[in-house]
C-alpha cells in the first residue's frame, strides 16, 4: 500500500504564494536586463517592479554603493522608486563627469527637502542650475567674501572668535568638565562666519549651553532630513502628500530662520538710515546694496535671494568645517604616535609659553597632513551632492540619461586599494612630499583637478568655501591640540563609527575632558 504525504494546509498556501512571487521577480529581472541592454545603461542590481532597488537598500549609502560597486563595476546603475541613479566610483570616471564633460554635468538634483528650505521660491548656489541667477551668486561668495582679501579683512575677527572659544573650553577645563567637541568647534565656527557676514554671533560665551545649543540643534535637524531618503524624491507623484512629514518640518525650520534673519536685515537696514555713509560695510551690506539696485543689471537679486544666501553659507559652512575637526580629534586620539607627532610640531612651532595663531599655520607641516588624511578617510559629503546631466551622455562607455541622479561616490575613490597603500588606514605620512607608494603627488585638494582625491569635489560646481574651510580646520585643531590635553571621560571607549548622511558624522559625538597644557593660566584670557 502506497501512503501520498499531503503537505499541512499553511505549507500548500505558502507554496501558492511564492511561486507567482518567484515568476514575477524572474520576468522583472528578464526585462530590467533587457531594458538595461537596449538602452546601453551601466549594470546593476535587477531589483523589483515599481520599487527596484528600494526594499534593499542599506541607509549607509556610501558603503552600499561601494558594495555594489565591487560587484558591477565603478559605474552603475540603480533604480530607486521611479528614480534612475547613476553611482560613479572610479577616478577616472570622475573626471569624465566633473572634467571633460562639466558642461553637462554642472547642474544639480535638489531633494524636495531642499526645495522647501528656499525662501520665495528663489534657487541657491547649492541648487541653482548653472546660468546667470548661480554665477551671480557665486560671484558674490567668492569675489565678496571668501577671496584671500575677504578672509584677510575678518582676520581679527576670526582671533577674537577663537579666543572666545579658548576661554571657555578652559573653563570646562578647570572644573573637568566634558566637552562635545564636534559642539564647540560648531559654534566657533558659526560665530566666525555669521560675524564675517554681517558682525554678529549667534551666541557669547555665557550663551552657548542654551542659545548656541538650540541653534546647532535646528541645524542638525535640517542636515538630518536633506539626507534622509524621501518618497517624495524617489515617487515624485507622491510630492504632494508629504507622507513622511519631511517638507512640512523643513518649512517650519525655514520659517524659524526667516524670523532671524529677518530680524538681522531690519536691523541693518535702520543702522543704513540713521549712519549713512558710516554703516558697516559687510558681505551682508553688499548684498543689500545689490538687492537695492535689483541685481546686476543682467539678473534679478532679491531680498529672498538674500536671505537664501545667508541662510546657505551659515549652514553649509559650519557643519562641514566642525565635523572635520572633530573626525581629526577622533583619529588623533586614536593613534598616539600622531598624537606625539602633531604636539612635538606645535611645541617647535609655537612652544607652550604662547597661543597658536594664524600666522603659524604655514609652518604646521605635519598638522597639515593630518587634516589631509582625515579628509581622504572622512570627506565631508561622501557623495557630493548629486549631479544631473542637461542631455543623455556617455560615461566610460555607458548612457546615463538626461535627469537622472549621478553619484560620485567620494568616499569609495579615497579608499581604492589601487590608488593608497593600506587605505583603511589612518597615516598622514602618506601625504609627506614625494612619499613612495601614494604617488609623490601634492594632493592639492583645493583645484579639485586630482580625481583620486577630492574632499571638496570638482569641476565649476567645486566647494566655493574651500579656503575659508581650510583655514578654520587648521585653527581650530591646532588651538585644540596645542592649548589642551584630551582623555575620555572615565567608563567610555573610542568610537570610530560614521552615520551617513549629506554631511558624514561621527555616530557618536567625541566628549572628552580638557587639561589645559599651556605654561601659564592667563596665555588663556589674553
């Protein structure tokens, strides 16, 4: 007698359930190769219909597309939602795209996010397609504010901003009191830039546990949500329901800001009436004379272009700028022979009986090659921000289509074994003149013409805030490693782990405690 097993009831549903399941995602991976194959797109994952790639994707996107990578190749393609994006990670596909074909390439995708943080409507340097509305703008960032003569004029006050910040980290110091560093180095920063801008800070020295704190916060929240994948962006259609809440939290962000400066302009403009001829005469002064004259006589500039700018150069500066610093304090920390490395130079250079300043910066050698190697391990924007070509074009022998999303995946470039010497590594003496094994190159990341490094991209869409950034970063590490040591606070370890975002953090802030290291007590409240 033959006994037939009949399978229980819940195993014959499952069973109904996969096989129609399993045809489908075999006839949607046939026809994305197929479409792939006609259209001469790069590989890449098949993903599933409607949604592609969307159910498996990693939210560290810069290690998930260097994974990906290492499977179909330095360019690829991927469809996320309704999106195609293009992720690039190779230099020499890098120079395709941000060299050869910039024309193309200059314009920029803006997550919806973004679009809701515009004042009036009006596009910034950071989203604005290249034209007459962006070379305005940048002119005025560049020629007005961030030329050597722009940062040579707030020289002084970029001193008194620092000194600030020494007084009160020895403070902290002094009662062995914690400090978030990537925090302080913030708020120094912001009150460099907001002084250079229209002379005031966001906060003083008695401020920063409250006022300081609040506006670093409101700043976190905005980076958090541009870098937080939208259904808005990846199903367009769907814009309109704001299903995750992001553009109504950023349009009440931008309104928190449009109160600000708002207030900031006002006062301004009565200072303007009551001095005249005697106002300060500040990159926000210039704006506004700009904004009064209706522009340049080719381009419209308004007073939301105004504030867009502002609003731009506080934001993007600061988090950038501190987030270095605070990557640098880390892996110093980290490795003591570095550690011992920088302080022997700053003791050379500057001694203990002194404060470093500006003007011993040049002769900071190795302190320089620490800020390049935190650099290459920890760009700032691992995947800059995305690029959209004008027409359908060709990179490294592949179409990518006009209006799709191109990645270049910055942080995977500065970790290609081809190019660096044991690139997980953290070693500043690779950067040494001439050092056999990385090339001998000078690694200048400030023209962004070298493609196997460049923290701040390339081509006309380069970081315009490249000097500004370079000079705050060197400061403010060289005052941190100079004026103080470092320890943990007692019962906690190192943690070297990044979070993704548009700007790369640290996914734990570094708290450590301060023991001032300088001869004497008053070097601190010169």
């Amino acid at each position: 007698m033959v006994t037939t097993m009949v399978p229980p009831p819940n195993n014959l549903v499952c069973a109904a359930l996969l096989v129609p399941a399993a045809v489908l995602y075999l006839v949607a991976v046939t026809v994305t190769r197929r479409r792939r194959r006609r259209s001469g797109l790069p590989p890449g994952p098949m993903g599933l219909p409607v949604v592609g790639s969307l159910p498996f994707i990693d939210l560290n996107l810069h290690t998930y597309f260097a994974g990906l990578a290492a499977k179909h190749g330095p360019i690829l393609s991927i469809q996320l939602g309704s999106k195609l994006d293009i992720v690039v990670s190779s230099p020499e596909l890098a120079r395709e795209v941000l060299r050869d074909q910039d024309a193309a390439f200059a314009n920029r995708v803006m997550p919806d996010a973004g679009n809701a943080l515009s004042f009036g409507g009006e596009e910034n340097i950071l989203g604005s397609p290249v034209g007459p509305t962006w070379r305005l703008q940048r002119r005025l960032c560049v020629h007005e504010m961030l030329s050597p003569a722009g940062l040579a004029a707030v020289h002084g006050l970029r001193m008194r901003e620092f000194r600030s910040t020494l007084r009160y980290l020895h403070a902290s110091a002094t009662s062995a009191r914690p400090v978030d560093v990537g925090a302080q180095m913030f708020l120094n920063t912001m009150n460099v830039i907001t002084g250079a801008m229209w002379g005031g800070t966001v906060c003083s020295d008695a401020e920063r546990a409250t006022v300081g704190a609040e506006f670093r916060g409101l700043v976190d929240e905005l980076t958090a949500m541009l870098g937080t994948p939208n259904l808005s962006d990846l199903f367009p259609a769907l814009a309109p329901l704001d299903l995750q809440g992001i553009r109504g939290k950023m349009e009440g962000i931008r309104a928190r800001f449009d109160q600000m400066l708002t207030r900031i302009i006002q006062q301004r403009q009565r200072e303007q009436q009551e001095e005249g001829a005697g106002a300060a005469d500040d990159f926000l002064e210039r704006m506004l004379r700009m904004e009064k004259e209706g522009g340049d006589g080719k381009t419209a500039f308004t007073m939301d272009h105004v504030k867009s700018m502002l609003l731009e150069m506080v934001v993007g500066g600061t988090e950038t700028t501190s987030t270095t610093v605070e990557w640098a304090m880390a892996e110093v920390m980290h490795s003591p022979e570095v550690l011992r490395k920088v302080r022997q130079e700053l003791d050379t250079v500057v001694g203990r009986d002194a404060v470093v300043e500006e003007s011993h910066l040049p002769h900071l050698h190795y302190l320089r090659m620490v800020i390049k190697e935190t650099l290459r391990l920890h760009p700032p924007l691992p995947l800059l921000v995305p690029h959209s070509p004008s027409a359908t074009s060709t990179v490294g022998g592949y179409s990518v289509p006009e209006g799709s999303r191109v990645f270049i995946n910055v942080w995977a470039i500065h970790r290609n074994p081809l190019v660096w010497n044991e690139p997980v590594e953290f070693n500043p003496e690779r950067f040494a003149a001439g050092k056999e094994g990385d090339g001998g190159k000078k690694w200048d990341f400030t023209s962004g013409k070298q493609f196997d490094y460049m923290p701040f991209g390339s081509g006309r869409r380069i970081c315009a805030g490249i000097a500004m950034a370079d000079k705050m970063t060197a400061y403010s590490l060289a005052m941190l490693l100079q004026a103080f040591d470092w320890k943990l606070p007692e019962g906690t370890q190192l943690d070297l782990a990044d979070k993704f975002g548009i700007v790369m953090k640290k996914a734990t802030p570094l708290v450590t405690i301060p023991t001032p290291r300088l001869s004497n007590p008053d070097l601190y409240h010169s």
